[in-house]
C-alpha cells in the first residue's frame, strides 16, 4: 500500500512538473548549449572549428569593450539607486499617511504601461525642444541635448528608475507587513529610537527581500534595451551603447558566432554576480546568526 502511495506521489509530481521542466529544457537549456557549440566555430553554417578565436576577437573589439564598461555603469549606478529610493519610499508608505492607497498605485503604473508610450512621455521631456529645455530657456539657460551628451546616461538611468521601481516597492512593503508588530513595540518600550529599530529590527529581517530585489534589479538593468533602443535607435550617443546593443547590430549583419559568444559572455557575468551575492547573503546570515 505505502509503495503504491509512493508512486502515485511520484506520477502526481511529474504530471504536474513535466510540461514545463519540458518547456525549460526545449526552450532555454538546449538552446543555451546549442550558442556555446556555435561559439566555437567562425559560421553557424558549414563553419571551421574557431577554439576561443571568437572569444579573443570579441574582447580585442573596441565596440564591444566599450558596451560592456556602459552596461557595467550603467548597472553599477542604477542598481545601487533604485534598491536606496525604493526601500525609502516603501518604508514611508507603510506608514499610516494620506493617500497611501494612491500613492501606491501610483507607483505601480510604469509596470502596465507600454513602452512605446513611456518612450513617447520621456521624448517629450528631455527632447532637443521638449519641455525640461522649454523650462531651462525660461531662466537664460542654454537647452541641452540630452541624448547626444554625458546626460544620456543620467536619462537612461532616470527611465530605468522610473519604469522598475514599482515592482521594488511591491517587494519591499510584503517584506516589511510580514515583520512582528510585537518586535517595534518590545523595542519601544526598552527605549530604541527610530534608527535602532531600523538597523536591528527593519534591516534584519528585510535581508532577504533585499538581496531578491537587487537580483531582480541587475537582471532588470541588463533588460534596458527596448528603451534606448527607441530613443536613439541602433547606434545611440557612445555613452549608452549597450551590450544589447552590440548584439542586436549582430544580429542584424548575420553574425551570429559573434552575437551568441556575447551572450554567452554576459550570461557568465550574470551568473557571476549572482552568485557573489548568494555568498554574501549566507556570510551575512551566518553573521546575524552569531
């Protein structure tokens, strides 16, 4: 009896599991080691064997070198801003304040809204003749092209900003509903001050929400093509020409061995930095822990 049970167990969780560890494996896991097969060679079709020859002639490339250190800033900046801007807002909107419930839908917008339409909304913003230069003309400022100067990153990381940061929020204030009342209210009564509480009681136990949202944040920060792309097309001022970039421009001249050893490349960083980030999540539990 309990070995039937067992297997009707089993058979349950793979008729559940099947179809889409199928789709994962047909979609996402053979395709990626199909790339690094075709990595190795100068032509998806009837190619010679290249070794790393793709690999060294990628990172002696100049465009490509310069989308990596863009997309490196790019993230190394955003990331950082949007995980302080998101986790300040949400602790203010769990607070009990007028309009909270506006406030946070607010927020959550930018998430349904198309892209097109934001693009159309931050071209009339920062456009040659858009509204922040009408604004500036006002006061005898000079207008600013905003996409072809050093302020294209400043644009793009606002752009980011502006379209992620809901989701953030989202994040964050389940993480600090699911804290203890009792906590704040024991630390109250033994005299903590609202800095006290933050540090060892909001910090503690947001940990892990933390570390989850500046994942999803990064993975986001690599997804900014779309964006860009819209407004300053395929080769955008040199200050935002992206790794997405570089690949899509690839693509579209058939370099196909050039365009998956990228994104093999970019994967590896990926999970690099993923990884790091899991490591230092467990140090700093094994730490709270002591």
């Amino acid at each position: 009896m309990a070995g039937e049970r067992k297997r009707g167990e089993i058979a349950a969780v793979l008729l559940f599991l099947g179809p889409s560890t199928l789709g994962i494996l047909i979609f996402y896991i053979v395709p990626f080691i199909w790339m690094i097969f075709y990595s190795f060679f100068d032509s998806p079709i009837n190619g010679k064997f290249a070794g790393f020859g793709n690999y060294v002639e990628l990172i002696n490339s100049g465009a490509y070198r310069q989308a990596v250190v863009n997309t490196i800033t790019f993230t190394g900046i955003s990331v950082p801003l949007i995980i302080v801007l998101s986790l300040i807002l949400s602790l203010l909107l769990n607070e009990r304040m007028h309009f909270r419930q506006e406030l946070r839908t607010s927020f959550i917008v930018p998430l349904v809204v198309p892209v097109a339409s934001v693009i159309l909304f931050f071209e009339l913003l920062f456009d040659t003749r858009g509204i922040i230069n009408g604004m500036l003309s006002i006061v005898d400022i000079a207008p600013v092209d905003w996409m072809n100067s050093s302020w294209a990153m400043a644009v793009v990381i606002i752009i980011y900003i502006w379209k992620n940061i809901g989701y953030n929020i989202v994040l964050f204030l389940a993480g600090l509903q699911g804290i203890p009342k009792e906590y704040y209210e024991a630390a109250s009564l033994d005299g903590a001050g609202k800095v006290a509480m933050f540090t060892h009681i909001t910090l503690i136990y947001l940990m892990p929400t933390i570390f989850f949202t500046i994942i999803i944040s990064i993975i986001n920060s690599f997804k900014v093509f779309r964006e860009v792309y819209l407004l300053a097309g395929d080769y955008p001022y040199q200050g935002i020409y992206m790794l997405q970039h570089y690949m899509n421009n690839m693509f579209r001249r058939l370099n196909y061995h050039k365009l998956v050893t990228a994104a093999i490349l970019m994967a590896v960083f990926i999970y690099i930095m993923i990884f790091v980030l899991f490591r230092i999540q467990k140090r700093i539990n094994n730490a709270i822990g002591e």
